[in-house]
C-alpha cells in the first residue's frame, strides 16, 4: 500500500553471499553523496522478540513448518513497519538486506503459495525498486563454507529460491544484476539502476 511519501525504499534481494550488504553499503555511500538521508535496514532483525525466535529456529533451537516460519518472518518486518514508514514520510532513502521477496522466494521453494506470501505482506510499505543480486547457488556455497544455517546448506532449496526471484525479477519494479561480477562492476549497475529513482521529484 502506497503512501505519498517522500522518502525512498529500496530493496536488497537474493541469495545468501550474494553480496547484499556490501552493495546496499555502496549504495549508501553514493545516495549520501547525493545529499540524501539514507539508512541501512537488515532482515531477519535478530534484535526483535520475534527475530530471537527466527534466529533459534535457524540454528536448529525450534522446529516450526514452513509456514509457520514465513509468518514468523512477515511479523518481523511488520515489528518494523512503523519505523519504516516515519523515516519514508521524512524523505529518507532505505536500503533494506533483504524484505518481502525473500519471504516470497524461500516459501515458494518449499511448497507454499506465493499468491498468499505475497498477499499477507500488502499492507508493509512496497519497494520503490528491487535489485536481485544474482548468483549461483553453487557460488553461495563457496563463498560462505562454513556456519552455514539449514537454508545455506541444501543446494536443492537454493536452486529452487534463485527461480523464485528469477520469476520475481519480470516485474517492472525489479532489476536483476549479475551478482558474480567483480564487486565494483555489480555497484555500477546498482547505482544506474537506483539512479532514476533518485531523481528530484
């Protein structure tokens, strides 16, 4: 749901070691370059009474189904719903790790609706723009060899969650980037990307 907001969201997506938060990172570094307020935003948000219970279930603490635990990840950001729209009426620039296309992605991958995903998100504040920072699962692996949580460690989960934000990605609010590319080529396409939207208005 829209608001006549001044500020700007900005969302991080795609697989884990994807190099989400380094980009989003860059991002910042040019937006307040700009002259524009700008703040980072991470998802899960582990500092959250529901994020404690995210966290637990990932290291293997709780046992909950699959939906069970893409509700788990919706209530967190809706624990930070407020906080988001205050800064976007302000004219802040968020750039969020990570928001409502994961919940998408990693539940469609393991059987649920995407349909509903999406639909119990509706009234979270929408992303300007998603960039799908693109990479194989198979790189995911490499790059992050050990402590891997139970989602980081099934290569056949990771295959079907790349096709999820591959399907995602059609959208006209989307950009897909390739994220194995050297660091400084992927944060020249987000910055053309991110560009436009950054425009006075």
């Amino acid at each position: 749901m829209r608001s006549k907001r001044s500020g700007l969201l900005i969302a991080f997506e795609g697989l884990d070691q994807s190099g989400k938060q380094t980009q989003a990172e860059l991002l910042r570094e040019y937006v307040a370059s700009e002259g524009r307020a700008c703040e980072l935003l991470s998802f899960p948000d582990y500092d959250t009474p529901i994020g404690t219970e995210i966290r637990k279930a990932l290291d293997g603490e709780r046992e909950y189904a699959a939906d069970v635990m893409q509700l788990l990840y919706v209530a967190n950001r809706y624990e930070k719903r407020g906080g988001i729209e205050r800064a976007l009426d302000a004219g802040t620039v968020l750039l969020c790790d990570r928001y409502l296309a994961s919940s998408v992605a990693y539940g469609e991958a393991q059987g649920l609706d995407p349909a509903w995903l999406t639909d119990i998100q509706r009234f979270l504040p929408q992303p300007d723009l998603t960039i799908l920072l693109d990479i194989a699962p198979e790189t995911a692996v490499e790059r992050k060899a050990s402590g891997r949580d139970r989602y980081e460690r099934d290569l056949a989960l990771l295959s079907r969650v790349r096709m999820s934000y591959h399907r995602q990605a059609g959208q006209a609010s989307w950009t897909r980037l390739d994220g194995e590319r050297p660091k400084g080529a992927v944060s020249a396409g987000v910055i053309a990307a991110a560009a436009t939207r950054l425009a006075p208005r």
